[in-house]
C-alpha cells in the first residue's frame, strides 16, 4: 500500500478532525504532526491511503506559514502522493493576511494547475455552509467569530475573501450546479478554468454536495477546504464510494484525560457541559506565570486524583472579555504559548510516552481517537498542544 492523497492541515485539530473524516470514509489515514522528514513520510505512506501532517500556522508570520507548508508539501510529494488536500478551517479564518488560505500562500503554486477547488463548509457537523459563510441562519460575521482573539472574521463572502489574497479572481461553482451531480460540476469547473479563472469556490449544504464536490475532483492537483470536501476525495481512488463507514468501537487501554484550549463558543459550552458531569480543572493564566512548575504540578495531582474514577478535564478555555484581559497582560503570542506548555507539560507527565509500534496507533479503519492519542503524544514531546 502507499498513500496516494497527502493533507495538509493549518493547525492539530484540524488535522484530527480531517483524518477522522478521511477514515470514516474508507481511507485508512496516518497523522504526523509538524513537517516531517522524507524517511518518516515515506515510511508512513508504506501503511496508508492518506497521509494528513498537521502544521501550526495560522497566526504565524506568512514567511513561516509558507515556509512550513511548503516543506509538507515536499516530504508528501516525495512519499509518492498523488493528490494533494490544503486543510483550513470551516470558519475560513486566519489573520487578515491570509496566510493559511489558499490565495494567502503555500502549495498552490509550488503544484502548479490551472484550478483549485476552495470548499470550506462542514453543514452537517456544525451548520457552516456556503458561499457567504453560514453558522446555522447567521452570517460568520455575525457570530462569535467576528471577536475571535486570534483570528477575527468580519466578512462571510468567500469570493471577496479569496480575491483580497489572490492577483487572480475566484469563480462560482453554485449550489444548483453542484445538485446536478458530479458531471455538472466538472464541466462547471472546466468552464471557470477556460476562463484563466482558478480558484473555484463550490457552494454546498449538505453531505451529499460535499462528497459530489470531492469526486468531481479527480485529476486536480490540489483541493483546498474544510474536512468536509474530503469525504468524496477517496472516490477518486476507488475508496469510499458506498458512503461513510460506521464507526468501529474503540476499546483504548488506561485512563483518559480532556485537554482543552480552544475559546471558542463551542468550546465553552463543551467544557460547561462536561464540568456539569465530571471534574474540571480551570487553569488560571496569572498563576502559571507565577509558578509554571509548581501550578502544572497541582493540576497533574489533580488529573491523578479524579482519572481513576472516570475522565477529566483540564483545560484554558474562557471568555473572551477574560482572553482579551490575559493577552492584554502578557501578550498574544506570550499568552497562548504560556498555556501551551503547561498543557503539554500536563499530557507529558501524565504518562503520553512513545508507543512501542512507529504507526500503529495512527492507522485506524473506522475511528479517529487513537489518531489524536499519537498526536497528544508528539505535542507533547514537542510542548506544542
């Protein structure tokens, strides 16, 4: 076997959710975390259809995001995929610069073409959808992503989005066309490519136009979007093409503990809901920065306290009045790298060692779980969470 569609992702968890949805639908999938060297690449592609390297990019500087998603692209390349997927999130945000957008920089010119597919909606799984980006009946920039901390979104129209980046224009692909079926699709996009037009962004609501988009997809170098659009793209290979596949049952030895740092409004109402049924440990910025050793310490005790009796959660997430304060303190990047490390110091003294087998615990047929467990490890090893 060798992995014929290589991913990349702009950040971990994406990357999870994006190897989760290739697996799901037929593809057996192995993450690697970070840019990895040729020899790791290759020995991986030896085991998998699809090979997903989760990067940390989306609010570095656009040098360092290019820079990174470049050498992915090479390792991959060089690893014998055939096709190449640019995985950013739903909410389609970055910083205004764009640089882990499709037109902000990175694989696209390096694969050369004359089209890229940009497909960022996920409908089923979070209502986000369409060309001016929905979440549910509200307009992105409408929602709590328009105070993102990090990446605020204060326009939901992709065309306009994509031209701000991009010296060349994007086309439509619109919902009536992608309902028409693949072959509709194709010739919809030969037609915008005809025109020097090569950034096609599709219009989809739900999983069907998802997966009709990905198959029409065969034969282009690069697709770009969010995990969505992959569920069609192992059609292209003769995978998947019976649908999804049920999610096998998971039976993971040893104790289990959330790590959560995302402030996202999801996020939040996630973290309230578990904490309602389970332990939670809230980790204060002001007292990391006091004593990094001794808090990561008590929070360690803590997760070995509560694990025994069923999982826990540690974790950063807040409000964003409660965010702004904490950056406005120590600084954005200071911030957010302060939490980071204490979570992967948590993870790593909590016992996230090496697994004896390289890539066992990657390859996973039905479930994405044990790929996040080999991730959580190499962040932490890394202090990258």
């Amino acid at each position: 076997m060798t992995a014929v569609l290589g991913c990349i992702a702009d950040d971990f968890t994406g990357g999870t959710d994006l190897a989760e949805t290739l697996s799901r639908n037929g593809m057996r999938t192995i993450q690697l975390l970070g840019v990895p060297d040729t020899a790791l690449a290759s020995e991986a592609a030896a085991q998998a259809d699809a090979l997903v390297v989760a990067l940390k990019i989306r609010t570095v500087p656009v040098e360092e995001a290019v820079s990174q998603a470049l050498a992915a692209l090479e390792a991959l390349r060089a690893a014998g995929c055939r096709q190449f997927f640019w995985k950013y999130c739903s909410t389609f945000d970055s910083t205004p610069k764009g640089q882990h957008r499709p037109g902000g920089g990175g694989p696209a010119p390096s694969l050369g073409g004359d089209r890229a597919v940009v497909c960022p909606p996920f409908p089923k799984s979070s209502g986000r959808s369409i060309r001016a980006t929905f979440v549910g009946d509200r307009l992105l920039h409408e929602t709590s992503m328009r105070s993102h901390p990090l990446t605020p979104m204060t326009d939901a129209n992709l065309i306009r989005l994509m031209d701000a980046q991009s010296s060349r224009k994007s086309g439509l692909v619109p919902l009536e066309t992608v309902r028409e079926g693949v072959e509709a699709v194709k010739a919809r996009m030969d037609e915008l490519a005809a025109q020097g037009t090569p950034w096609l962004v599709c219009d989809a609501l739900s999983d069907a136009d998802l997966r009709a988009i990905g198959a029409a997809c065969a034969g282009h170098a690069l697709v770009t979007g969010g995990s969505g659009v992959a569920r069609g793209l192992g059609i292209n290979f003769g995978i998947g093409a019976d649908g999804p596949v049920p999610p096998a049952p998971v039976n993971a030895p040893g104790l289990a503990l959330v790590l959560a740092g995302s402030c996202s409004q999801a996020t939040q109402a996630q973290v309230a809901r578990f904490t309602r049924q389970r332990p939670g440990f809230a980790l204060d910025p002001l007292t990391l920065a006091e004593d990094h050793g001794g808090y990561v310490a008590e929070a360690v005790a803590f997760a070995r306290r509560h694990c025994p009796e069923g999982p826990c959660i540690v974790y950063s997430t807040a409000s964003p009045d409660r965010v702004a304060a904490t950056q406005a303190r120590f600084g954005r990047e200071a911030a957010g790298a302060m939490i980071e490390r204490a979570l992967a110091d948590i993870a790593a003294a909590l016992g996230f060692e090496k697994s004896g087998s390289r890539f066992g615990p990657d390859v996973f047929p039905q479930s994405g779980l044990q790929c996040a467990v080999r991730a959580v490890r190499r962040c932490a090893e890394r202090h990258e969470v």
